[in-house]
C-alpha cells in the first residue's frame, strides 16, 4: 500500500512540474508534437474518406468483388487476386522498417548510416508509387475504369450467356459473381472469354442478338436467368455502381499522393543529412525523426486502405 | 528516448518487419479464403465472410497498435502525449456508427428517393403511403373551404 502511494504523489509531483514553465510541452521538441497533431488531423481526413467509402458500399445494391477487380500483376499475370497489392503493402513495410533504422542511426549521429537507410526508404517509396502508377494505367487503359464509368459489374441472379446469334451458350453464372463489361474491338486484359471470335463479329453501336454495344463502345453482353422470379427473362449486362470508381481513385489518389510528397522530403532531408547539417545541430537528427513519423503514418493509412479496399 | 540499447532496438526493428509481413499474409489468406479462392465450398457463406471480416478488421487494427507504438515510439513518449493524439479518434467509432446506418438506409429506400427525384415544383406531390404514418391524413384544400 505504502509503495503504491508513494507512486502516485511521485507522478503528481512529476507532472505538475512538467508544466511549470521551462521544460517543453510533454517532454518532446515542439517539432514533434506538432508533427503528431498534423498526423492526427490526416488520419481525419482519411477516415472521413474510408468512412464515405463503407457509407456507399452500404448504399448499393450491389459492390465490385476485389478479388476479381484486383486480380491482374504486370508481365501479363492474371487471375492472380490481390497478388500484386500484397507485394505493394511489403514493399511499403519494409520502407518503414528501413526508416526506423535510419532513425536509430541518426541517434547515434551517424551520418552515413542516416544517408544509406534513408536511400533504402526512397527507393521503397519510389517502388510503391511504380506499383501504383502501373494498376492506375491498367485500371484506366486497360479495362476502362474512370471516375464516371466502373465497368465492374455484379449478377444479382444466376443465369446464363447468350451467344453471338442470341443463343443460350454453355457459360453459366451465379448471383454474386462479377463480369467485366468491356469495350469493342480491343484488348482484354486477359479475360479469355470469347476473344477468338470477336474478329469476325458486327460491333457497331446498337442492339444485337447477342449484346448491346452503347454509344462509347461498351459492349454489354445479354444472359437469360435461369433462377428466382425472373427465370426465362432475358437482361442485359449493366454498369457497376458509378462511385467505386470515384472513392478508388480519389483514396488511392490521396494517398499515393501523400506517398510522393513523402519521398520529396524524404530526398531533401537525405541531401540535408549527407550535407552534415543535423550533425552540427546535434539532437540526435530530429528531422529525420520528424519525417519518420510522417513516412510511418503513410504505412499505417495504407493499412487501413489495403482493407477497406483490397481485403474486405 | 527508448532505453533499449542499439542491439536490442535493432532486434525489435527486424522483428517488426518478419512480424508485418506474416501479419498481412495472414490476412491476405484469409481474405481469399472467405471469398472461397482457396476452398470453393467456402463462396457465399454470409457468417463466414461476416466472421472473416472482423478478424481481417483485428489484424489492421494490431498491425495499426504495432506501427504506432514501435516504429513510431509512442510507446517511449509521455503518456499525456500518447493520450492527446490517440483519444480523439475515439470520435470516429460514432461517424462509423452514423454513416453506415445513413448508408444501408439509403439502400432501403432507393426506389422512393429515385421517385421523389422526379418530382417537380407545381405537380401534384406523388404520396406514397410507406412514407407517412399510419394516422397521418393530409389536410387537402377542399378540407377547408
């Protein structure tokens, strides 16, 4: 009892000296903790995003699956779902571990391991901004994907594919799996379905036996459903809910863009510590500190990303 | 700062790494397997996707814990400090709250608010009986005169 006691009046004693003038605010460079409260005020911001997100997958119908949106790696890897992402979040991890050790170096006030870690860290960020400009161009080239447009559509109902001449063909599918709508007369981006007869096929704007192309090219292929209320009806394939589109975009967009601004700085005060600047200022390379915290915060909003978006 | 000595931070330092990495395949495995890429009978179960879901939540959640207590050294800082940055995003478990419900009731009245849409000003307002009361009666002008 006597002990804990003694505990207690210690920490009072403690912290009311703490802010009784003439020692910083708890006890960290005003730098830091204004770094802090920036990183706290981004995680606002990105939550409100993350937030908009679950608000309007939970207003739709129906939502992109993913696994079947993300499932393309460069080199001509398909069918591989969330592959390419899971070597984006490493190579964001081990950036951040390679920054905790430039800082721990910078403890030490050793410049040149400062410098080499903080090289690694660059050549990380630099890699992931890569990855991400390589799923962008796929997104928006390859499989037509915009702000607008989200050619990533879910069957509510089971049914089946109508060939070109609107016959019933052998492709069947189940409520809850997705189709890319794509566009006439170009590349797939890997799906196989039907793209060694599509030379000989008609696909000019208007309706078809087979498929519906509208007036951007969009070839929107006919099912007849087989389940439910609905069986025997014949339908046509339809757009995706318009805002994954926009929320993929703007997120990955802010984020991507806080990536490359991190590895700005990260440059400048790498050029700055080689320089020897912060060796002179002697308190153990805080700017390297600084902008660790900030390169952190990065991963840990990729955290929040990668499952919002890529996992859940 | 931290009183680990440099050895034993660096430890810590690989450990973190050999941990994130473990923790996100766990979680990308997970995550395929509750769509059912890794056992297909696994597709289309709604408690399983519900269960994986917040496992898949817990896991970003610690990976969260670790990256802010380790690699950024909150664990090292003053508590007062710690306190200050962590416990306003205790304000987001109600936007969460709020925002999902606003969202999966926008779900449940799409029809009605694609209705109300077409309205315009000088038409007879279209009524729709799932949107008033039971013992509403609406006061029409012959009522009055």
């Amino acid at each position: 009892m006597a002990t804990s006691d003694t505990i207690v009046e210690h920490q009072k004693e403690q912290s009311a000296s703490d802010w009784s003038g003439g020692r910083p605010a708890f006890r960290t460079s005003y730098g830091k903790l204004m770094m802090w409260y920036f990183l706290l005020s981004d995680a606002f911001t990105f939550a409100g995003f993350l937030i908009a997100y679950g608000a309007l997958r939970f207003s739709s119908p129906t939502w992109p699956v993913p696994d079947f949106v993300f499932s393309t790696a460069p080199f001509g890897v398909h069918h591989a779902p969330l592959i390419f992402v899971t070597i984006m979040s490493f190579l964001l991890i081990a950036s951040s571990v390679t920054m905790v050790r430039a800082v721990q170096e910078g403890h030490l006030e050793n410049k040149n391991g400062v410098v080499f870690w903080m090289l690694l860290t660059i050549l990380g960020g630099a890699g992931f901004l890569s990855c991400q400009a390589w799923e962008w161009t796929n997104l928006i080239g390859t499989e037509h994907m915009s702000v607008t447009t989200n050619p990533f559509g879910t069957h509510t109902e089971g049914g089946v594919y109508l060939t070109a001449d609107g016959k019933e063909s052998e492709e069947t599918f189940k409520a809850g799996e997705s189709f890319l709508i794509h566009k006439a007369h170009e590349g797939h981006g890997g799906e196989e379905h039907g793209d060694g007869e599509h030379a000989e096929q008609d696909f000019s704007q208007g309706d078809h036996p087979g498929y519906l192309v509208d007036e951007r090219g969009f070839v929107h292929r006919k099912f007849k459903i087989t389940e439910g209320p609905n069986a025997g009806m014949v339908k046509t394939e339809e757009f995706g809910p318009k805002a994954f589109g926009a929320l993929f975009f703007f997120i990955t967009g802010f984020h991507g863009f806080h990536v490359f601004s991190g590895v700005i700085f990260l440059l400048i005060i790498m050029l700055n510590a080689g320089s020897g600047l912060y060796m002179k200022r002697q308190n153990g390379h805080e700017m390297v500190e600084k902008i660790g915290l900030y390169w952190h915060f990065v991963d840990l909003v990729w955290v929040f990303v990668f499952l919002v978006f890529y996992l859940l | 700062m931290s009183d680990l000595t440099y050895d034993e931070a660096r430890k810590v330092v690989y450990r973190g790494l050999v941990l994130l990495a473990v923790v996100t395949l766990i979680e990308v495995f997970f995550s395929l397997l509750g769509k059912g890429h890794v056992i297909s009978a696994f597709k289309g179960i709604t408690w399983l996707h519900y269960t994986i879901g917040l496992l898949l939540i817990s896991l970003s959640f610690y990976k969260a814990y670790f990256i802010i207590y380790e690699f950024m050294h909150m664990r090292y800082e003053v508590k007062g400090l710690a306190m200050s940055v962590l416990l306003p995003t205790v304000l987001l478990i109600w936007a969460i709250i709020a925002f999902f419900q606003e969202g999966n009731s926008w779900k449940s009245r799409r029809e009605q608010i694609k209705e109300k849409n077409t309205e315009e000003v000088g038409q007879e307002p279209i009524q729709q009986e799932s949107m008033l009361l039971k013992d509403t009666y609406i006061l029409k002008l012959e009522d009055i005169i």
